[in-house]
C-alpha cells in the first residue's frame, strides 16, 4: 500500500523524484528510504506537507534575500508592522505565481517606498 501511494503521478512529480534529485540517489532507493522511516500516517501527510514546505521555504529565502531580519528586527528601520506588510505582499505575489527575480525586485521597491515614507 506505502509503496502504491508512493508511485503516484502525484508524489512522484512533487515528493518523490525531487528529493531524489536533491540527495543524487534513485527514485527507488528514496521509496525504500520513505517506506521504512514513515508510517501510514506520515506517508498520506508527505504530499500536503512537502506542498507547504516549498511556500514557506520560498517565503524564508525572499525574506532572508530582502533582508528584512536585519532592516526591521536589527536596524529597526521598519517597523514589525510593516514588514508584516511586506511580507503579506509577498505572500500575495507567489500566490500569482510570479518569478523569484520578479518578487526580489517588488520587495525592494516596497521596501524603499517604506524608507522613504512614500507607503
């Protein structure tokens, strides 16, 4: 059953053959790797789960390449307030599915319409 699931269109195009490419290692040695750490439960999670990892984690580079940490939470030159909207911006622009590069340039603009008390 584990390994029908596995063998899905579903996660081999989203879970499977990804993390296979990422570790260098066959599909099949991936399938054997998930079967025997996972159980059901964790097996009919790892779609879902892998789905929201890609978001967060590319809501984490952006926020990291737009060096929100540093201007908002160091320097204080934004306030908590309006990295939340920058963020939600953000946020907004992958759901339109538009490209990393794109949402880096955006995010600046952003950014320095905040400094510059144009927002």
């Amino acid at each position: 059953m584990k390994r029908r699931i596995l063998m899905s269109y579903r996660y081999q195009e989203d879970v499977v053959k990804p993390l296979a490419e990422f570790f260098g290692i066959s599909t099949e040695e991936l399938i054997e790797i998930l079967i025997k750490r996972l159980d059901m439960a964790g097996l009919e999670a790892l779609h879902p789960r892998m789905i929201q990892a890609k978001r967060e984690c590319l809501e984490r580079k952006i926020e990291i390449e737009l060096n929100l940490c540093t201007i908002s939470d160091f320097l204080s030159l934004i306030s908590p307030e309006e990295k939340e909207k920058i963020l939600k911006e953000i946020g907004r622009m992958i759901d339109e599915g538009r490209s990393y590069e794109e949402i880096i340039r955006e995010g600046k603009k952003l950014i320095l319409e905040i400094l510059r008390g144009e927002s």
